[in-house]
C-alpha cells in the first residue's frame, strides 16, 4: 500500500491555543446566518460588559484546528459610537484586557474573553459599497481581516457580477465569496481565515485621499506619542482618524488624561480643516464613502439580471434551500427506496426465487445431508438478501456521495440535528448509517465527544443499516407494497428525532460546532465507485457469510435434534406473548445479535419457505419488522460502541434498544390488531 503523507501546518490552533474569530457586518449581510451554518448545538450567549448588547459565542471545527467564533452585534460604522454601541468597537480593540484610558471605569474589561485574533467582515454582495465602508475602517484595526462576500446568489439574480480577486488585491485582504444560507463558500473563507492568521496577514493600509493625508501631517505628528499610544493602546492611523473626526469617545479620554496636549490638538484638528472644501469630519466621511464606491466600481459590473440560470443553480435552490432542502433531500431518499425497491425485485426474481426452486424438493434426513441443506439454505438466503437489496443501496449511496448530494442533504438537516442536541457534522455519518453503523459510529468518535458523542452513537443504532434496510425491502416491499416500505423508514425518522430529543436533555458536554464543505456537482466516477462499494460490502464475505451459513447450520442442528423447542419455549413471553408471533421464531431472533441478516435467514428456513406470507399475516410481518429493526445493534455494532463510548454507554444503547424494540413492536401489533378487528 502507497504511504501517504500530509502536510501537517502549524502552528496548530487547538485547545487552550484556538483561535478567536470575531463575526462583524452591517445588520442584514448574512452575520447572524452564516455564525448558525457552523456553530454548535448550544453556543453561549452573553452581553458585553456594563452593556445590553447580546454577543453568541460558540467552538469551531476547522480542519485540525479549532476557533472560538464570536457573533458581535451590528455594527454601522466605528466612528461616533456611544452607550453601548460603543462595546463592540472596544472588544474588537482590547477584549478582556484594560488599557490605561478605561481604569476609571467602573465596569470591568469590555468582554470576558480576549480580543480577535481575526476578523471576519460579512458582507452582502448585492449591496457593497455601504459594507467596504465598513471594511475600510475595519482595516485600521490592525488586525487580520477576510473579507466573505455573502448572498452572492442575491447579487447574481440581480445581474451583479463581483469580481473577488480584484477586489482581494485592491484591499489587501482575503475576499471569499459565499452564500451562508446554503453552506457555500464556508469551508474556503475558515481555511483563508486560519492561513491569514498563520500568515500573521494584515490588510494593507487604506489612508484618507491624498490632500486630506498631507492636512494631517501636523496632527499626526503631535499624536504619536508614546505616553498616548501606551494609554489606549490604539493602531496610530486609526487614533488620528478617530481624533480628526471629533470621535466622542477619544476626546473625552484625550481630556481626562491628557488635558494638557487637549487644547494643541484640537488647534490642529481645526487647522488641518481649514484649507479643505467642507468641515473636517465631513470631508473625512465623504472621502471614505468615495473610496468605497471606487473600490465597488472596480470590482464588480451590472448586467442583465440572471434568468436562464443552470442546472447547478437550481439544484442547489432545491437542496440547500431551508425550506425546499428538507423535502429535496426526503424526495432523494424516497427516490432511492423507489429504484432499489424496482430493481431488487427484479433481480430477487431472477436469482433467489429460482435458486429456492432448485433446492426445494431436496429435504434430508441424516445428520450429515441437514447439515448440507442448512448450507444451501444460509448461501441461499445470503444471496436473497445481498445481491438484491444491499449492493443496490450501497451503490446507490456511494454515487449519491460522489454527485455531491449528501454533503448538501447534510447541510440541510443540521437544522433539525440542532433540535436534538447534535450538530450538522453527524449528519454525514448518520447518512452513512445507512450503509453500515460501524464507520458511521467510528465517524462520530472522530467529530464528537463527550455526551454529544454518546446521544449520535445510540441514535445511529437506530438508523436501517443496508442489512435492516434489505431486511425491510425484503418482507416489507414484498409483501406490504411501497406503503409498508416508506411507513418503516418514516417510524424510524420519528423514533430517532424522539429519541434524540429525550436524550438531548440530558446533561451533556458541548461539542464544536462544524464548517461543511459543499462540493461542486460531479459525475460518480466508475472505479472509485466500485472500490468504495466493494469497501463497504467486502466484509460479507469475511464475517458475514460465516455468520449467515454458521448461524443456519445452528439452526438445523438443534432443530434436527429437538434442541431449537428449549430455546424458542424460553422465549415464549416474548415471541409468543407480547409479539403474537409463532414459536418457531424465537431462536431465529436471538440469532439477529450476530448479524441483522442472520434473523431474516433463519426465519426463512424456520418456517420452512421463503413465502413468509403463508405463516405470517400483515400484523405479525409488520411486529416482526418493528422489532428486528430496533433491538440490540449487531455485535459489531456493540463492539465498536464499546470502544467509542464505553462499557456503560454501550450497554445502555443495548437496553434502550431492547426496551424501543418491545415498546414499538407492542403497540404496532395491538395498534394493528384492533384496526383489523375493526375493519373485519
């Protein structure tokens, strides 16, 4: 096998040494949206200190490195702020740390964590100007600054057409386009944003225009003092600009600690406005909305507005939607169940029915020929089940990967993992539960902790698995129509999202919150379809077969010599009592601990025919599918929830199953009994 070797960047923002991301925009840029798309389940909220202004903070995944991402309030502009929209300007220059002009405050330091390592300016696209304003403040701050050009899909509908790495050179910043309400971009602007911090990238300088440079000159001279920048501890351009446009704030600490240089200063503030066309201040402002509006014309040109868009375009208007998303993403699903329900029974006509009629006259009596049947019988079964239902699902899935697809339909259902305490990044390997629990579980433990960790590994127990999914397809779509299919999978949605919510409630540890990429569309490639099929399905013939066969050959022995009458006996409260399913069934079931698919084949040769329709009504086929659908996990399944979570955690998944399991089952079949009581 081929080494390879990534390249591991450093310094490595982790732990106590993450870095701190501040949020900032203009109200309506897409802040507030953009901080949900990637924050974690529960994120903190909290006011500024000695204010009212709510902020929301929350951990970040990105990549290896972590951020803790501050979501500040609006900010309009970092001139003339007081009260308390003063507070934003003073975290973003000094955090928990007080300079010498704040000791008379009362209050403590302006916020209870330090200041940004970085800022990121949420933009909207389709409205620049009023943003790069902004922006051009932002830039004297001194600090590391991306730039993300949000609701770019808005801009384009309107025929704006922005031209991100002019804009990028012209400021001197990072510029990421994105559309925070569909996840795009994001990944791209946290990357940008963790390099410019490596980097240590700060924006290059944006003065005033030229005359109104030399008018300072003199003012800028006799405010670069060191006692003055000690005390506030301020970027020396962004003090005289602040100064030169009688900010409030800067006076009045100017005054209280420096009344002596007060008078000079403002001498000067007046001279150097004497030669201009208007006031001072006002010339600085109508200097800087011409900077900006210079900067937007540079940037980007009007056209048409956009009405013949592409293919692309409306896909992601159909899955990342947050209305749409959710039903695109149930109409693939529906869409998947439909194609392996058509194709499975052709397919399971072709091979497994034939293979059945083969064999069926042959019935041995010695030991040795039950031993051979009951062979014939778990290949036969395997084949039932593997080469109809569970390829077709797992290929179906990888080419869903591949297109793209589910990395959108996890974007989209994070909202509602958010309801129940988890947060988006599961959703891929909830997805992949459908494949198989194990990765999914092994997953988790790699994007999760705590009880954040335990809640999505016992939640995943409970997603149909290609095995319980075939198991499903294959008595349900045989014998109680599509109706019966998508009844299934929708009680397993209701049960997860239920449990989930009862489990959410619990005391938990906070995990970060993700950034999920959003591929662009492609074609699944064939080979890397069949690798990744064939990585998911090979252990088929390492563990289940051996199972599958073993499990069979059990069977007909403890049937050939009576034994198989103790163990179903034994189970009779269960399988007889509480589920009304016949006898014969008990052992067949405690055989689904090994391997879901185990049950089904066993059950098959339990009663003698795969045409489970002769012995079983629609209530008990309905009761016996609830029920081996949600008790006990595999034993693969345990075994890596016993490294993921521990012993504790792993047997409470085993007996919160085993209680779902004899709930559910239970009241579908006395649910199902009566109606049927009742239509008879």
């Amino acid at each position: 096998m081929t080494e390879v070797r990534v390249p591991l960047s450093t310094p490595l923002f982790r732990g106590e040494r993450r870095l701190r991301i501040a949020l900032v925009g203009l109200p309506g840029g897409g802040k507030t949206t953009l901080f949900e798309a990637v924050s974690s389940t529960a994120p903190q909220r909290g006011e500024l200190t000695g204010t009212h202004r709510v902020y929301r903070e929350c951990t970040v995944q990105i990549g290896l490195d972590e951020a803790s991402v501050v979501d500040l309030p609006g900010i309009h502009s970092l001139h003339h702020l007081e009260g308390d929209d003063l507070s934003a300007l003073k975290y973003l220059l000094w955090g928990d740390e007080r300079p010498v002009v704040s000791v008379h405050e009362r209050s403590g330091p302006p916020a209870p964590f330090a200041p940004p390592d970085l800022i990121i300016q949420v933009a909207d696209a389709s409205n620049l100007q009023s943003h790069l304003e902004l922006t051009l403040e932002l830039s004297q701050l001194g600090r590391p600054i991306v730039l993300a050009l949000n609701q770019m899909d808005t801009a384009a509908k309107k025929g704006l057409y922005i031209n991100a790495a002019a804009l990028e050179q012209l400021l001197g910043i990072p510029v990421v386009p994105t559309v925070a309400l569909m996840g795009q971009g994001l990944a791209a602007l946290f990357d940008r944003a963790v390099r410019a911090v490596r980097k240590a990238a700060c924006p290059l300088p944006q003065p005033p225009s030229r005359h109104i440079a030399d008018s300072l000159e003199r003012l800028s001279a006799a405010l670069n003092r060191p006692q003055i920048h000690a005390a506030f501890c301020l970027p020396h351009p962004m003090l005289l600009l602040q100064f030169a446009a009688a900010d409030g704030f800067i006076e009045d600490e100017l005054e209280q600690h420096f009344p002596a240089l007060l008078p000079e200063l403002r001498a000067l503030r007046a001279a150097a406005g004497a030669g201009l066309p208007r006031p001072l201040a006002e010339e600085l402002h109508a200097d800087r909305h011409h900077r900006a509006a210079s900067l937007g014309e540079a940037a980007q040109r009007w056209g048409a507005p956009g009405t013949a868009q592409g293919w692309r375009f409306w896909l992601d208007e159909l899955f990342l939607h947050p209305q749409w998303g959710l039903i695109g993403s149930l109409a693939v699903f529906a869409a998947v169940l439909f194609v392996v329900f058509e194709i499975s029974g052709w397919i399971d006509a072709m091979t497994t029915v034939r293979l059945a009629a083969a064999f069926a006259d042959w019935q041995p009596i010695s030991t040795g020929g039950v031993v051979g049947r009951a062979v014939v019988d778990g290949l036969i079964g395997l084949a039932g089940i593997v080469v109809p239902y569970m390829i077709p699902l797992v290929v179906l899935l990888v080419s869903l990967e591949q297109a793209g697809l589910m990395q959108r339909i996890a974007f989209v259902v994070d909202r509602g993992f958010h309801q129940i305490g988890l947060h988006g990044g599961v959703a891929v390997p909830f997805l992949l539960g459908l494949g198989c629990n194990v990765p999914a579980i092994s997953g988790v433990a790699r994007t999760t902790r705590g009880r954040e960790r335990v809640i999505a590994s016992v939640l995943i127990t409970f997603v149909p698995c290609s095995a319980r999914s075939a198991i499903i397809l294959a008595v349900a779509g045989k014998y109680l129509g599509a109706a019966g299919v998508f009844g299934m999978f929708a009680l397993t949605l209701i049960l997860i999202a239920v449990v989930g919510r009862l489990l959410s409630h619990r005391k938990r540890e906070l995990g970060p919150g993700q950034v999920q990429e959003i591929p662009a569309y492609a074609l699944p490639a064939w080979r890397p379809l069949l690798a990744e099929t064939w990585a998911r399905t090979s252990d088929i013939l390492t563990i289940v077969t051996p199972l599958l066969v073993g499990g069979s050959v059990v069977l007909a022995l403890l049937a050939h010599v009576g034994a198989d009458l103790v163990v179903n006996t034994l189970l009779t409260p269960v399988t007889v009592w509480w589920l009304g399913l016949p006898l014969v069934l008990g052992v067949p079931i405690l055989f689904g601990v090994l391997r879901k698919e185990l049950s089904l084949v066993m059950i098959y040769q339990a009663l003698g025919t795969q045409e489970i329709d002769r012995l079983l009504d629609p209530v008990q086929m309905v009761t016996l599918l609830v029920f081996l659908s949600f008790y006990i996990p595999c034993i693969s399944t345990f075994a890596v929830m016993l490294r993921t979570v521990g012993r504790r955690d792993a047997w409470f998944s085993v007996a919160l199953s085993v209680g779902v399991a004899l709930l559910l089952a239970g009241a579908v079949r006395l649910i199902l009994g009566g109606l049927h009581l009742s239509g008879a």
